[in-house]
C-alpha cells in the first residue's frame, strides 16, 4: 500500500515537472554538476554548445566546491576532504574545463576568485607531476617533461598577474561558494584571499625568476588538453604517452615569450612604485612584447590588452626617459614629459596652447600635468606659481572650445586675477582660434567664455581690458554686447565703452546689364526688404518662374505653404515667401533685429490683400518678440517683459479664427513664456476652459501654474498637484494589450509609440526645455523623482528632490508606465535644469542622488560636492545642514568606500551628527586604500578615532604613520578639556579644508 502511495506521488512530481517543462518550452533545464559524473562524454558536448548553461567558469566553481567539501566523522568532527575516487574525478573534470579554454589566464581570472584558481592552478600541479616540495625556482624547466614545464610557467604566471591586478582600485565581483552563511563566507573568502597574496608576494622573486628562466628555452611548449587529462586518469597514461614531447596543445616559444614579456613587464612596472630602476626593466620587456605581437601574424594563445600595453609603454618611456625606436617621431606625451624633465616650463606652456588647435593631448592628460605641478607647488618648488595659472588658464580655452564645464579651479582664478594673467588668457583665446576658426561652436563657446569673463570679473578695469579686445567684437553679436555693456555701466558710473558695430550686410549694387544668375546670387545674398523687392522684379522682368525655389534652405512652414503658394501673382508669392524664410532663418541665429526688418516688410505686404496672411504674420511678429524676450533673459537680462508683450500673448492663447493656419510651436512658446514669467494668476484663474480642454499646452501650464502657485502649502496642493501628477503619468504610459498566446498563457503586450497621454513624451520634453523658471523646473523635478521612485520600487535607494510630499506614493496601473521613459526623462529634466542654473543646490544633490542609484559613485561624488560647495561659498562657510543630511553623507562616505578611498570614509564619517566609529575603523583597518591615506589625518578632529589610528599603526609596525598620527592628536586646539567653542573653530577648520581638498581632488 506505502509503494502504491509512493507511486501515486511521484507521478504527480513527475507530471509537474512535464508541465512545467511543456509551459516553458523556450528554458530548458539547467544541466547538474553530478551528471557529469554518470556520463563521461557530457562534458566535451556540453562545453561545444554556444551557450551552455551553467557556463565553463561555473561549472570550474561547481566541481571544486563539490571536491573540497569537509566531512563529517563519528564523532561529528569536521575533516579534510577525502581522497576518494568521486573526488578526484570532481577535479579532473574542473581542469578539463580549464583545457577546454585553453588555460586563458585572462578569462579565468575574470570568473573565478583568487582562492578557487589558486586551488584549480594547484591540482594542476598536481596531476602534472611537479616535484613536490621542491621550489619551482630550483627547477631546471628544460629538463622536465613539457606539460609538466607549462603547468609551473602557467602557476607562476598567475602569481605574478593576481599580484599586479590586487593592486588595482577596481574590484569586480566573481562567483564563488555561496552555501553558507553570506556574511561568513564572504569574510572567509576575504581572508583567504589575503592569506593567499601574502604567500605569493613572498614567492615573487621565485616566480620572476622562473618567467625570465622560460624566456632562455628556445622550444615550442605543450600544455595539457582534455585528452591528454583523460589518459592521466586511464591505463593508457602508462605507455608515457602524455609525458612526450608532441603530447598536448603546441603553443610556439614566440607565442609563449610574448605573453610572458608582458606579464613580467607588468609586475616590475607595479614595483616601480618603491624601486624606481625597475621601470626600465618593465620598459625593456613591453619593448619586448611589442616586438614579438609584430613577427606573430595570427597570435592564437596571447590574450594581453594591447590598450593596456600601449599605456604601459608610454608610461615606461616616461618614466625613463627614453625614446621608441620604433616610432619614427616622439609622441605628445613624451615631448611634454622631456620638457617637463628639463625644468623647460615655457615650453609646456607653448604646447598647451598650440594643443588647444592640434587637440592631440586628452584634456585627462592635460589636468594631470597640472595637478604634478600643483603639487611641486605644495612641495615647496619656488617660482611655479605662475606656471600653474597659466597652464589652467590653457586647460579653460580648451575645456571652452570642446563646450565643457570650466573647473572649479579656474573659476576661482576669476576672483582675483591679475592683470598679466587676464592678458595671457586673452592671447591664448586669440592664438587658439587661429587656425580653428573654421568651425562656428568653436567661436560660439569662445564668445560665451568671453560673457562669462565680463560677467565674473569684479574689476572694471580688467573688464575694459576684455570688452576692448578686438575677439570681443568679433564672437559677441551686437545685442549680447548691448547687454553686458548695460550691465557694466550699472556697475560703474564712468564707463567708456563703445560696441563696435556688426559689420554690415553685403550689398551689391543692381544693374540691368547683369545677368540672372548675378541677380540670384544677390537675393539669396541680401537681408534689406526693398533690396529684394527691387532684385525679384528685375529677375520676373527676365524670366517668368517661381524664384522662391532659388535657394533650396529657404523654408517656411507646412502649415503656411499652402496659403502662401495660393497667391495668384507670381511676383508677390516670390516676395512674400522668401521675405518669411530669410526671417525664419535669421530667428534661427538669433538676429532677431533683420529679421523684424523683414517680418515687418511682409506684414505691410499682405495686409493689402490677405486678411489670413497678415494674422499668420502677426502670429509669426509674435513669436519673433518671445523668442527675443527669452533669449535676452537666458543671457542674463532681468528685465520684465512689456505689458503690451504679455497682452499680445494673452490675445494670440484665446484666439478663435476659423480656417487659420496655426503652429503649435507658437502655442506652445507662449505657454512657456507665460510660466517662464509668472503669470499664474492668468493661467489659472483668467484662461478660458474651452482653451484648456482644447490646447494641451494650456493645460499643462494651467497644472503647472496652479501647483507652482500654492506651494509650500502641502494640504491644498495635493488636491491640485494630483491632477498634474495624473496628467504626466498619463504621457508616461503606454497602451497595454493582454493577448492569450496559443499555450493558453494571457500575456502583456506594451505599444510605446501609442501615448496615453494629451502629449507625446517627446513632444512634452521639447515643451520642458523651453521652460527657465527654477519653481516649474523643480516642481517638474520632483514630481519625476518621486514617480522614478515608484516604479523602481527601491527604497533603499530613492532619489531625493524638493516637495516630494504633494505626490501620491503609489500608482493604480503600474504596468501601463514605461520605466524606460521615467528613468530617462528624470536625467534629461536634471540635466537641463542644470545647464540653466548649474549651482542649483537642490538639483546639484538631485543629479547626485541619480548617479548614486545607478552605482557612478564617482560623478554621485562630485554633484556632493559641488552641491556643498554653492551653498557655502565654496566651503568658506559651514554646509548649511539642510544640504549635507545625514542620508547625504551617508551615501558620500559610501562612495568613497565603493572607491577604495577608505581614509576619506573615516574622516566623513565625523560630520554626521553622531560619529559613526564602527564604519570609521572598519575603513581605517583596510591596508588597500587608494586615497593619501595620512595626509588626510590633519582634517580627523576626533580624538578618538585618532587615538585608533595610532593605535592600529603601532600594531602593524608603521613607526612614520604612527607618528604623523601622535602628531595630530597632540594639537593644542584638540584637548578635549578646551571649552566647546574652541572645539567647534577646530572641527569646522578642518570640516572646510578637508571639503575644499575634495573638491580639488574631483572636480
């Protein structure tokens, strides 16, 4: 009856498992690590799949997980694993897998931790038969078998790479056991992993002598297969077929010496660090590497990054001094690094400024030269001083001509300039738009360095200097002159500067003797109204065809070209269509002066016969007028826009004409003007309704306005902000279909070109864009943040923003909002706002918290930072503690710590509002830091972290750190029997200076 039963459920197992498998046709099951073991031919099938599934480096983890487990005896006492059959079989088969891959050290080292390699790498060894007990350095490699001679070439090699690549900040994280505990295995892989590095540093030298001794064997080597694995494990390993020297996978000597220059090249470069003459010998070697990768053609076994050896090259060569003899010429790098070498400072100068035209050197480069000669500076070298400002007043032009952020550093030269130095900067904008004037964004960044220099400069006499120069004529058009030349005479009553007049239009004088295509040419040429009457009826008095065809860019648009081309008289189609292309087109470059001019001449055209035409015009006059308005505020203008200006606005929203052509771009600038300029008394109480339920652009600044209008007050503008909320959603969702698929499974099938919303995405962020005023922008901001919060569903994790509680905390149709189109119009939104007011203290932490989410822990770093630094004055003033919370500093100090930058970790850790002293030591325990560790310990405050500092310095016999510890702890200003305001002045001195020295370190 029991096996009946039994039966009974085992059927019913069995019959899920098929259903199972029969709904999932498409994944099939994974294949077990044990039956590899009952099927001796697997393997091999298994690992030919393109896919397989668990993979090779997996499967490596699986067999010697499985091998190595303890066991238990009688009396439930842990042993050693044993050596039995099932065992031995288990590693085999990880070092068959590791043949499969051909011993690429490369990817096994990207899949496997250092204590499962070093395990695999060992029962290589093993089944080798390496002499044990015997130091592989006393080896006489020529003399061994070949596979036996491979397998202690590839052992050593992996000790002398996992040495190099421990050095290195990046940490990725590799699979490994994970049955136990996850916190007691992660520490104990940690510590094994220490174990095992201490071991191999100590063997080194050995294995460097033996990569140098391989380098000696002129013969082809033999590494073991799957095959010759196999007869290890059968009878036929007896006949010594698998010691002889044809057994295995022939790799050349060429093949092998070029891996192993490489690999020794990189592990004296790592210890150049310590033992300067050791650079030659890894620039010797690298040479060497080069040599060889041009004799092979075809390289099957050398897996090195030739960016990588190429880096190490210029590196060696810039560290010894030495020159290729295979480049037929010095490279950039080296000619600024002979010249450095030489004290030829003026020289460095020079090619920074002939590189601001060749742009050969990387601007990273470029800031790292500078940073070497800041710190000469902080050394003490004398007379460098200005050899620094002038390199960064070079590294601005540059950063200006490829349209970057201009640093923190260079920003604060601006304060306090002299004189030679605002004249350097002028030459170098001169000479480095010598030869690349040709491209008009050069000349367009350069004119708005040029604004900011005005703009920046507190003394008027250094601003003269600018304003005179002939580049400031040159790159300004004459309405931004205008406007920085109003603003200087604000600042000072005594200004004498005259703008120097664009330079006028070329008019070529009309004659009946030309022919037409002279006359072409001078219509396509010539901005004047009357001009172009004149030209058109000299041409129709020529030729009777359409000339508004003359100039294929001449464009106006789709929705007036119908009209346009109804007018019966050719004459006056040709007219009034080019006088509205030209127009359009000088709207397009900002010279809004001719193209009023022209506007205005076609306006008093059409109104003789066209009452449509001369709204379209008025229309388009209106716009003209915005976009003037607007672009005069985002240059800096503070002036309100004309009455008469917003009542045209107003007319043009509530306008009613039937059969008129409309552009929604008008609609659509007007809205924003009116948000842009806080008219939210209009938009929420004066709008018509038909406007709103009609025009979704009204709508949404009607939302928009409404919310903007009742803010700070939570209560009422939730009602409000709701249906804002509900509106955006809406243009963030998708139309979900639910269809049956032909297993009778019902699956969701999403549309995203099919927007549920009154607007397409992309439509409302080209709307966004053209909004300026900082309350929209932030309410927009927060009302995405807090919607990338839902649908990410990570409360660990949230995005922080202004005003957060005004918005619903959950969503009814979550399947319906495109995730996608959230995560990136969050980014776009921050990162525009951003362009517009780039110290924004709360869309500086915005933009922070986003890059902190998506683990960018550095630029997350840098948003902090700069976030700080805007609302203190650059940290001359105390972070006001509504920018640095505790969640703020929480997650810098886990950037920090995500970087290896343990001892930034410890010293941030004493601005949260209680010490946290259990991250602060576990950061300091760490060995691997990769910040300058004790030249943070002036900015440490706190005595008791100091006092463990000198404490875990003398346990680990490090006499000078410990020293330079004892030092900080013994200033007078730090005894704890001070009264507590001398404690605070200690703390907040060392709070600026330490936030200062970071935001040099990552600006």
């Amino acid at each position: 009856m029991s096996r009946r039963m039994k039966y009974k459920k085992m059927s019913a197992e069995a019959a899920d498992r098929v259903a199972a498998v029969n709904s999932r046709p498409s994944t099939p099951l994974q294949t077990s690590w044990f039956e590899f073991l009952l099927d001796g031919t697997l393997l091999e099938k298994h690992l030919q799949k393109q896919n397989p599934d668990p993979p090779s480096v997996q499967l490596i983890v699986q067999f010697l997980e499985q091998a190595s487990k303890p066991s238990l005896n009688e009396q439930n006492q842990v042993q050693p694993p044993v050596d039995n059959r099932r065992n031995r079989t288990l590693k085999l088969l990880a070092l068959k897998v590791a043949a499969y891959m051909k011993w690429d050290l490369d990817a096994l080292e990207k899949g496997l931790t250092i204590p499962v390699l070093n395990m695999l790498l060992n029962e290589l060894l093993c089944v080798s038969k390496v002499p044990p007990g015997v130091k592989h350095v006393d080896l006489d490699l020529s003399t061994l078998p070949p596979t036996t001679a491979m397998a202690v070439i590839i052992y050593n090699r992996w000790a002398i790479r996992t040495i190099v690549l421990s050095s290195f900040p990046e940490k990725q994280t590799k699979p490994g056991p994970h049955q136990m505990n996850m916190l007691s295995i992660v520490q104990q892989e940690k510590e094994m992993t220490e174990n095992i590095l201490t071991v191999l540093k100590e063997q080194s030298a050995d294995s460097i002598s033996v990569l140098e001794g391989t380098l000696c064997l002129k013969k082809d080597f033999y590494v073991h297969t799957m095959r010759t694995l196999e007869l290890l494990a059968s009878d036929a390993a007896a006949n010594g077929e698998t010691e002889s020297s044809t057994a295995g996978l022939r790799i050349s000597a060429d093949e092998l010496h070029c891996q192993v220059h490489y690999d020794l090249g990189g592990i004296f470069f790592q210890q150049g660090s310590t033992d300067q003459p050791t650079y030659v010998k890894a620039r010797d070697h690298f040479r060497q590497t080069k040599e060889l990768l041009k004799k092979l053609d075809c390289p099957v076994h050398v897996h090195l990054d030739e960016k990588r050896l190429t880096g190490y090259w210029n590196a060696c060569r810039a560290l010894t001094g030495d020159s290729d003899p295979l480049d037929s010429q010095t490279s950039p790098y080296n000619q600024i690094n002979s010249l450095i070498r030489a004290h030829n400072y003026q020289a460095v100068i020079e090619a920074f400024i002939k590189d601001n035209i060749t742009r050969s050197l990387p601007t990273h480069f470029r800031r790292s030269v500078l940073r070497e000669f800041i710190y000469k500076v902080q050394q003490g070298e004398s007379g460098l001083e200005e050899v620094c400002q002038k390199l960064c007043v070079c590294n601005a032009v540059r950063d200006t001509l490829e349209g970057d952020i201009l640093s923190v550093r260079f920003q604060q030269l601006l304060l306090r300039p002299s004189k030679r130095i605002v004249d350097f900067l002028l030459e170098v904008c001169t000479r480095s738009l010598e030869k690349g004037s040709s491209f008009e964004t050069h000349r367009t960044n350069m004119g708005n360095l040029f604004r900011t220099l005005c703009e920046s400069l507190e003394d008027l006499s250094l601003v003269f200097s600018v304003s005179s120069h002939k580049l400031f004529a040159e790159l300004l058009n004459d309405d931004q002159r205008k406007v920085l030349v109003e603003q200087m005479k604000r600042r000072s009553a005594t200004v004498n500067l005259r703008a120097k007049p664009l330079p006028s239009f070329y008019d070529i004088p009309a004659s009946a003797s030309v022919n037409i295509g002279q006359f072409e040419q001078q219509l396509i040429l010539s901005l004047e109204p009357r001009r172009i009457r004149q030209i058109l009826i000299e041409l129709h008095g020529m030729a009777e065809r359409p000339f508004w065809r003359v100039n294929s860019k001449w464009e106006v648009p789709s929705d007036y070209i119908h009209v346009i081309l109804g007018i019966k008289d050719g004459l006056t189609k040709d007219l009034v269509y080019i006088l509205m292309a030209k127009g359009l087109h000088c709207i397009s470059i900002k010279d809004f002066a001719h193209a009023r001019q022209l506007f205005s001449a076609c306006l008093e055209l059409v109104t003789e016969f066209s009452p449509k035409l001369r709204q379209v015009m008025l229309n388009e006059m209106l716009l003209l007028d915005v976009r003037a308005h607007e672009t005069q505020a985002v240059e800096g203008s503070r002036e309100r826009p004309p009455s008469d200006l917003v009542s045209r606005v107003r007319g043009y929203l509530e306008m009613r004409i039937h059969d008129l052509p409309l552009r929604q771009v008008v609609g659509e600038e007007c809205v924003a003007f009116m948000l842009n300029w806080r008219e939210n008394d209009y938009l929420t109480l004066q709008v018509p309704p038909s406007l709103v339920m009609n025009n979704p652009y009204i709508k949404l600044g009607q939302l928009l306005a409404s919310t903007c209008k009742e803010l700070p007050g939570p209560k009422e503008t939730r009602r409000t902000a709701k249906e804002l909320w509900d509106t955006v959603v809406q243009i963030c969702s998708v139309s979900v279909q639910h269809k049956r698929s032909s297993d009778g499974r019902v699956g969701l099938i999403k549309h995203r070109e099919s927007s549920m919303g009154i607007l397409q995405r992309s439509k409302f962020i080209t709307f966004v864009k053209k909004l300026r005023e900082p309350l929209v922008l932030t309410t927009l901001i927060s009302l995405f943040v807090r919607l990338h919060s839902i649908v990410r569903d990570d409360i660990v994790n949230e995005v922080t923003a202004e005003h957060l509680p005004i918005w619903p905390s959950t969503l009814a149709n979550l399947q319906a909002v495109d995730v996608e189109a959230v995560a990136v119009t969050v980014k776009e939104l921050v990162s525009y706002a951003l362009t517009l007011n780039p110290n924004n203290q709360s869309w500086l932490v915005t933009q922070a918290d986003i890059y902190f989410v998506t683990n960018l822990y550095s630029a997350a770093l840098n948003f902090y930072l700069q976030a700080g630094a805007v609302s203190s004055d650059f940290f001359t003033k105390p972070v006001p503690p509504d920018v640095y919370t505790d969640q703020v500093l929480k997650r810098m100090i886990k950037c920090c710590s995500m970087m290896n930058c343990h001892t930034q970790v410890a010293v941030l850790c004493q601005f949260l509002r209680e010490v946290d002293y259990m991250t602060a030591f576990k950061a300091l325990q760490e060995q691997n830091s990769h910040d300058a560790m004790d030249s943070f310990y002036d900015y440490i405050w706190d005595v008791t972290i100091l006092e463990y500092l000198t404490h875990i310095h003398h346990k680990r016999g490090e006499a000078e750190k410990r020293q330079i510890a004892v030092k900080a702890i013994g200033q007078s200003e730090l005894n704890t029997s001070n009264p507590e305001e001398v404690l605070q002045l200690a703390a907040q001195k060392r709070k600026k200076r330490f936030l200062q020295a970071m935001a040099k370190l990552y600006f």
